[in-house]
C-alpha cells in the first residue's frame, strides 16, 4: 500500500473510514461508498484490509464491490457519462446513443479513454423517462440528449466535463 503526502498509508486511512462504521449494521455498503468518495475509486488492494477489519473473506468483499455497478476498482475519467438504456429511453432512440457515444470517445460502455477525460456507463432508468433518451453525466441529469448534445454538454464548464 503506498503513502500519502500526510504520511499516512492507504490501509491505515481505510481502517479509519471502517472505525467511522465499525457499529453500523451492514456496515460494507457505507464504508465502500466512502472509500470511493475518499480515493475516487476502491483498490484492490484495500480488499485485504476490509475483509480483516470486518472479519470477512476476501472473496465476499471482493463480491459486493463487482456486484454493485456503482464501485469502480480503477479511476474514473474527469466526465463521468451514464446512458440510460431502459426501454423508455431505448424506444426513443438510445441503442444509436450509446453507439455514438462509443465512437465518440473511442471506448466501450464500462471503459475510460486513456486520458482519462471520459468515463462511459450505462444504466437501466434514471427516472427521466418523458425526456429520453436520458443521461446522467457527472451526477446531473439531461434529457432529449443526442450525438451533437452529448458533446455540447461535455464541453460545458457546466458539467465538470471534459472538453
């Protein structure tokens, strides 16, 4: 495990965010999303540390963090592009977004470009059915969002997005 500018060492900063939990009942879910907010993503180095700070295997740490989509175990992209493909969001065109936006960036759903200006996911309904196709981009929502808007809103200081 590597160091911090603090000098404290990643495991050491994961026990701490497991001490903030250590009485919660099912206490994985909140500490790994934690652990994400803190680093941006969870390591699969700190799968160890929490399966002995929990008194639990590694495989069922391992489980839960490639069970839920939300966990990322590499870094994401400075524009994080959620698409939905629900049937809502399908009937009105979304199969064609996400392939203009796999050609767009250059990657797969599930993948980051390799400046890391990009991450592509999907999502099965962001609750904004009336305005599909529908993304999520950064945590804020857009609807009625094509090729040419998808880029648009990338390139806003609005977003976060990358340019």
């Amino acid at each position: 495990m590597t160091i911090d500018s603090a000098g404290a060492s990643v495991a050491d900063r994961v026990r701490a965010v497991v001490a903030a939990h250590r009485d919660d009942r099912g206490a994985l879910l909140p500490i790994l999303h934690d652990i994400q907010a803190e680093f941006g993503y969870i390591d699969q180095a700190v799968v160890p540390v929490l399966a002995e700070e929990l008194n639990m295997s590694r495989a069922d740490v391992h489980g839960v963090i490639t069970f839920y989509s939300d966990f990322r175990s590499e870094p994401a992209g400075a524009a994080t592009v959620r698409l939905c493909r629900a049937e809502a969001c399908q009937s009105v065109g979304a199969e064609r977004l996400v392939a203009d936006a796999e050609q767009v960036f250059g990657v797969k759903l599930g993948q980051t470009t390799p400046d890391r200006s990009v991450t592509l996911q999907q999502v099965f309904c962001l609750g904004n059915c009336a305005l599909g196709p529908a993304a999520e981009i950064n945590g804020r929502p857009f609807g009625r969002v094509d090729r040419s808007r998808l880029i648009e809103i990338l390139a806003s200081r609005e977003t976060g997005g990358a340019p």
